[in-house]
C-alpha cells in the first residue's frame, strides 16, 4: 500500500530508505478506489514527534495492498515545544483549521506526556476534547493511544484513571477475547505488545462504559478496545506503533531523571 508524500516531511523518505512504497504526489496512481486522508494529532513531546510520525506512518503503510494514503500531521498550540520542534511543526504540519476544513476519513491521537495526575488540568485538555468531539462527528473511525485513551475515557465516558503501584512497562503476552471482531480476525490469538504507563483504566471501567474489549493480557491488562458500535472510536492502552528500542529509551530516560533528583 503506498503512502503519498505530499510534503516535504522527512519522514517521507525515512520510510522509503526502509523499503516502504511512498509515491510523489505527481506518481499517485488512477484508481477507482479514492484514496485515503488520514490524520495524526500528534502530542508527543519533542524528543519523540518526529519518531512517533515514523512509527504511525509505518503501520499505516503497511496495513493496505490497495488503498493510497495520505497521512495528515498536526498537534495542539497548547503544548511547549522548543525553537527546533517548531520549527519542524510550522514546515510540515498541517494546522486543525486546515484539517478542520478539508476533512479526515480517520483519525489517529498519539500519547502525550503529562504533569498533573488530574488529565482535566492539563494546558492540552479543551483543545484535545475539541479535535475529539469534531473527529465524532466528522471522522469515520477514531484511534486513541495511551494517554489519548485515557482522556477519552475520561471525558467521553466519566472513566478516571487509577495510578499503578509502579510504571508498567516492558512488553507483555496479549490474547484476543473477541476473536469475531474484524480487527482482529486475522491476527494470532496469542501475541506481545509493549506497554510503557503509570497509569490503568481496568477491563472493569470499559465494560461499564460500554465498550467492547477485543484484546486483554494478564499480567498488563487492556490493550486493545472498541466502541459499542465496534468501529468509531478504537482504544489502545499499549504501544503497537513502538520501534525494537523504544522502550529501552525510555528506560535511560527515566534514569537520567532519577539520578537528576
């Protein structure tokens, strides 16, 4: 499946050098199936923006035989960025008054970093229930991750987040419970996925919200849920989208902040 470079993202041509199909937007081809815009708020902080585009993009690119994609990044105004993260965002993002006016057929929200235990308090919180709220109405299929699920779950469905005794990360055996689920149905019934939180929404509170849980693991809990319509609004509390040493960076910087006090 190509993705269509409409920009001068360098993402674009990370992604090439890896061996994905990214076509020019002169080289797109004529099909009768319309292609694809996909949207990325991405609210990363800067160490990670432009690896977590990398890591969407990716799987986006490797998840159609079919259909041309063009993937859409934008973040919120609200979040601090240093003088090179925005400059990178002002070059190559789109703003969500742009967004807002030329339509999304879906829409992925990344994880953020945060530093009040109450999401509500958060610079990002009016402005992230804004994009959301416009994304239900407008855009067919919204994926939350991590900490976007949390938020979700917290001002879509009264659902808080419970802190976990200790940061739970490292990567965790998975089963698929809902094995009928199109999501799902061509994926093993058993497979990891890393996990990287300090915090949990438990199997308990999605079921009470009214979601359908299609993915859970013993040990890290919920990783993968559905709207009760089964395709509006997916949750991830995992990390699908990680490279193999992006937990491993985390990791050193967790400890640089401990040994900084």
């Amino acid at each position: 499946m190509p993705i269509v470079a409409h920009n001068e993202l360098p993402t674009f041509e990370r992604l090439r050098q890896e061996g994905q199909t990214i076509l020019e937007p002169g080289r797109a081809l004529h099909q009768t199936i319309r292609e694809l815009h996909i949207g990325v708020l991405n609210m990363m902080p800067d160490a990670a923006l432009a690896a977590t585009e990398r890591q969407f993009f990716r799987l986006v690119g490797e998840s159609n035989p079919i259909a041309q994609f063009y993937l859409h990044p934008f973040t919120l105004q609200q979040l601090p960025r240093g003088a090179q993260a925005q400059t990178h965002i002002e070059q190559y993002y789109d703003s969500f008054e742009k967004i807002r006016t030329s339509g999304l057929d879906a829409l992925i929200i990344t994880g953020a970093n945060v530093s009040h235990p109450d999401l509500s308090q958060e610079t990002f919180w009016e402005p992230l229930r804004e994009v959301f709220n416009w994304a239900q109405q407008n855009v067919t299929s919204v994926l939350c991750s991590c900490l976007a699920t949390h938020a979700a779950m917290q001002f879509q469905h009264g659902q808080r987040r419970s802190a976990l005794p200790a940061k739970r990360w490292g990567v965790f055996p998975h089963r698929v419970i809902h094995t009928g689920h199109p999501l799902v149905t061509d994926v093993n019934t058993r497979f990891d996925v890393p996990h990287s939180r300090f915090n949990d929404i438990s199997a308990a509170q999605f079921r009470q919200a009214g979601l359908h849980i299609l993915v859970e693991s013993a040990a890290a809990g919920v990783h993968l849920a559905v709207s009760e319509d089964g395709f509006r609004v997916v949750y991830f509390q995992g990390h699908p989208e990680y490279d193999t040493v992006s937990l491993m960076k985390e990791y050193k910087r967790e400890v640089q902040r401990f040994a900084a006090g």
